[in-house]
C-alpha cells in the first residue's frame, strides 16, 4: 500500500539525505545510500552505507537502533532510505527481508532503484507483508545524489565530471616564462576537492608531460576512508616521462596508461572495473575528446580574471559540430576568481536554439 | 590654506558625484564634473556639466542657487566640486573667479585637474584670495569618473573599454548554423549600456561582415541627451558590404571606416578629434590588437554557460608576450551568464608572477 508524505517525513529524508552524503566517494560501485530510523517522533538509528561489501544503510541503522537499546522500539517504526531498499541477494542479503524482520511497520524511500530488474521489487515485498510504503519523497535529491551508479548501472559507463581552470579568454596554459598556475589557490583548492567524489582522475599525457600533477587528495580531513583515484594517463605516443609524480609517487601502483583508446572505449573499460566516476583534469584536447562523445556530465569551469591571449583553450581539438548548453547552473566566486558549473545539455536537432530570426546586436 | 576634511564633506560631495554622474557619456572632450553648495547644512545650489561648451558645474550650481533666490545666501557657503575648479580661460571663464565674485568662503574640491599645466592652479588662486580649501574628498571615487579625461589630457589618446561576449571556453562565434547570440539576452542588453559611456564604438569589419551590428543605443532613456557614439570599423582590405546597418541606417552619417591603421594611430587619430572614451565591440582579431598595444583600461567579459567547442576566441591574433592580469576585479552574475569586469595590469618585469617554486597541481 502507498501512502501519502507527511511534512515529517521531508525533515527525517533531509536527514537520511544527510546520512547518504557521508558516503559519497566511498562506495562504488554502490551508490551511497543513507537510513533513518524513527518512532515516536524520535530518531532510534540511523547509517550509511560505508563501502562496497560493507552492510547497507538500512542494516547500519538497524544495528545503530539495537546498539542503542532501541531494539523494541523498531517494532511499528518508521525507516527512512534515501534509495528503495534491495530487494535482492547481492554480496549481502536483501534488506527488505531485514527490515520485515526488525518489525518496521513503514517504509519511506526517496527514489526507485535505477537497475530496471530490481526496480520496484521493494514495493511488491511490502506490499505481500502489509507494510506501508511512502515513496519519491525529495525524489531529486535522492535521484542527484546516485547520478553516477544510475548513470553507470543503466550503460556500462562512468558519470563523468569535467573540470578546467582558464584564463577569460578561455586558455589553460600561459606563456612558458611564467607560473603555469591560471586560477587562485583558492579555486585551485575547491578544484582538487571534486577528486574526493571520484574513483578515478582522467588525464591527457600532455598534461603529464607539462604540469607533473600529483592528482592526489590531500586534505586528510577528505580523504579520510578514502582510497586514492585511480589516476588514469590518455595517451596516443605512449611517450611519457619515467620520472613523472603519477609513475614515482606513494600511490605509483594507482597509476595506470591507456594507450591510443577511444574516449568512449576508455570509459567502457573503466566501467568493467566498476569505477561509477571520474574526472577529467585536461588537458584541452581531452576535455575537447570528452565533449565530443558527449560523455561529460557535470562541468566545472573555473576562471581567473587574466587574459592570455595565446596556448590552447579549455576545448580544443575539433570543433563540436553544434554548440553545448548547461543547465542547473551555478555560479560561485571567490575572491577575484568565479567557478561556473552545470550539466551539459546536448544538443539534438530540436534542442539546438534557432537562428534568431532578428538580428539587432 | 588647506583644512582638514569633515564628516559632513563626505556627503556633500558623494552629492557632487551624482550629480557628475549624470554627465558621464556627454561633455567630450571635457570630463564630467558635478558640483553642490551649501550654507548653514542646507544645500542651496548644484549642478553639473552638461555638455563640452555648455557652463561647467560650478557655474551651474551658483546658478541654480541664484534662481532658487538663495543668492545672498552664497556669501560665506561652501562649494563642493567633484573637480578642482579651472583657473584658466577655456570656451568659458575661470570657475575660479566665478566662486569669488559668489563670496563662497570655502572650496572642497575631490581631485586635481590630471592637466598637469592647470594642476594647483586654483589652490594658488584661492590661497591669495583667504578662500579656504579642501581638496581630495572622496579622491578615488572623483578620480575613477575622469580617468577617460585623464588619459586623454594627458597621452592624447582615448579611454579604452573592451567588451566581448562568449561561451565558457572562450569562444566569440557559434557553430554557423546556430543563432549568433553566445550571451543571454539580458546580457546583451547590460553591454549595450556601454555604449551610453562613450563617444565612439571600434569593431572590425569581420564583425560587420558576420553579425551586421547597428551598435546603437536603443533605450531612449539612456540615450536622452547622448549623441549616437560615432562607429568606427577598422579593416585590413577594405571590403566592407555595402548595404550593412551601420552604412544605411539613421545614423550612417555617424560611421567611419578607417583602413590599414595600426591600432595605437586609430587611438592617436580618435584622440585628436577630442574623442575621450572607446568601446571595442569585437571581434577577437580587433580585442587581440588593443590588448597586445596595451590599450585597454577596462574589460568586460559576459560569459554564457555554453560550450562552443571551436571558432575564434575572444582574443585572437598574435599570442600575448605576457599574460595580463585584472584589478578592481568585479563579479556579477545575470541567470546564468556571469559578467567579469575589471582593468588590466600590463606586466612589467616586475610584476609578472614568477614561476612558481613548487609545482604541487
């Protein structure tokens, strides 16, 4: 049976939202899932969902409401998941059958599973055992935050995340005599945290060749039960310098070298190896390679107040036959730098916006 | 003599500055000047410059304070002036003397004329005259309204706006079968409101060729008292088609086509026909000749959230020897575009930011 959502339940979802979001980055290739547990108005349990192989959410926050001698209360509670609970033996068995057992009398869920054969197999379960089902409650926001499983459970292919830190006449490398830093530290610092919610960093081999990232996490306070990205080198020469961080650092055994892949091939390849997500570091000519698969899925464009007038743009390589809009937009400055954000919008012959009919510049 | 500034001054003359401001975009080749007077914490009188030949603000205050029958009132008041006053005969008489024939006892006066032959001349005028002065009140804000006056007075050359609109990777054109607006529309018509600032529009005549611009000023309350700004279309070949807006519309007898200039003698010719202020509208090729002459004082950048992925960039043309940052940087999102303002820091050897010791990306 499905029942309306209360306004409580928008409050104890926000919280199982909550839950979820301290498990993102950790998880592949599971979606991180979050559970809230309450009777009486009162939160008994709650959890997240740690790592692959680790117990679901709804298993944590049962096991949190029996820590907490709450056991006797999660007869007739209320659980609140931000994803529909497995229904299914995956390497842990479904928590359908866990929360029946645990005598929970309601199940509220944010949205459905995206694997479409497991898909609903949560409501039929409750609904044969006369426990009350709520779902789509803050539907997207549950939905954002597994973007990259649904995105990966339903192709086979990463979500991929694209970011560029350019001058603002879109160049990314400034003359050689100068620093090779376009944005602020500022900016540079907000950049590297995106490397938190990856499992893999994509770069070209130019960039190796020129900038000799580290593409590490290094604010411990991050990276905390955080493995380092894979840290994944695009290249077509195979040429690459020996003595690069990435082939001689701590992490060396998280560098691997594609070599004269597709972009489509190479996001292909990672998905077999269960990576849901990764980021795209440059330089132009990947990053130009990502947009012409149309493979890019959030975009994160950060840009100095400086011109370079010269070196190549942000997007190079072959033009794009039709040019790419965003929406969800966000624009964020800091200090004298902004970051512009968004989700590409690709273009199909009824979305590319006409010839203006009137031509008054 | 030279008294200290009071709290009461600031107000009068951020008072003045309004009243200067009104005359910004108007008084070429003189620069706008606003003025306020006032006795016993009452203003009598104020005014500003309306026009090159027209009185200058001074004039228009004791004016204004005479026809609101506060003329014996002037004896012992106080003029606050945006500018120090002139003490040389131009088109008009020296408000210098014209302030001491009104009895005013005290002057307060926010910068020196940039003219360094009229410079202090009215300290001197006023000191032999017991007359009491106050000068550099609210001086930034009095010195950022005439920096086109300044440069011109004193390099005969005109202020140079530099404006572009284009996707977040720089580009200034969209695919040729799209639209050819980059920028939203409320982007486009902030820019426009440039215009209002400036006795001349630059662009090149690939810019008339492709987009046929009019480069008018459409709001008819901006435009109140603004001439049409003269069009300048700068071209290499001298082909330019025939039946385009600027050369047929209205005003076609407000364009100019230069050919074969370089681009500091387009400035010096300007300059010389008392042309204060310039706005490059574009294209790429023509921003890339003012940034590598070093000719621009403030950039406006209007970024779109859209990717174009090819076409010319903003800047074009020869790369820049070095890469020149912005101060007075300002952020201003409109939706979703983003307006990055601000004035170029031409590098100098000194301070081009050295390479950077550690290179942790």
């Amino acid at each position: 049976m499905t029942f309306p959502a209360t306004a409580a339940d928008l409050t104890w979802m926000n919280l199982a939202l909550k839950e979820a979001r301290r498990g993102v980055g950790l998880t592949s290739p599971n979606p991180p899932v979050g559970a809230v547990i309450v009777a009486d108005e009162q939160i008994i349990g709650q959890g997240y969902h740690r790592a692959a192989g680790e117990p679901h959410a709804e298993i944590e926050a049962l096991a949190d409401a029996r820590a907490g001698q709450d056991a006797r209360r999660l007869r007739g509670a209320t659980i609140y998941v931000t994803l529909e609970p497995c229904s299914t033996t995956g390497r842990t068995p479904p928590c359908t059958e866990a929360i029946l057992q645990a005598g929970i009398r309601r199940v509220v869920y944010g949205t459905v599973d995206p694997n479409p054969a497991h898909q609903g197999g949560a409501d039929a379960f409750f609904s044969r055992h006369g426990i009350h089902v709520t779902s789509g409650v803050l539907r997207q926001d549950c939905e954002r935050l597994i973007r990259p499983f649904a995105k990966w459970i339903t192709t086979g292919l990463p979500y991929v995340i694209a970011k560029a830190g350019q001058s603002l006449d879109g160049r990314i490398t400034r003359p050689s005599s100068e620093s090779q830093w376009i944005t602020s530290a500022a900016a540079r610092a907000h950049g590297r945290r995106l490397r938190q919610r990856v499992d893999a960093i994509l770069v070209g081999a130019e960039t190796i060749r020129q900038d000799d990232p580290q593409l590490t996490i290094r604010d411990s306070a991050l990276s905390a039960g955080k493995e380092q990205p894979w840290r994944i080198i695009l290249t077509r020469s195979g040429e690459l310098p020996e003595q690069a961080r990435v082939f001689t650092d701590e992490y060396r055994d998280r560098t691997v070298v594609l070599r004269g892949m597709e972009f489509r091939d190479v996001l292909r390849e990672l998905g077999q190896r269960g990576i849901l997500t990764v980021l795209i570091e440059g330089g132009g000519i990947m990053l130009g390679q990502a947009f012409h698969a149309r493979e890019v899925d959030e975009a994160h464009w950060y840009i100095a107040p400086r011109f370079c007038g010269g070196g190549r743009p942000s997007l190079a390589g072959l033009p794009l036959p039709a040019s790419v809009e965003m929406d969800e937009v966000q624009i964020l400055p800091m200090g004298d730098n902004v970051l512009i954000s968004g989700r590409p919008v690709w273009p199909t012959p009824e979305n590319v916006t006409a010839a203006a009919p009137e031509k008054v510049p």
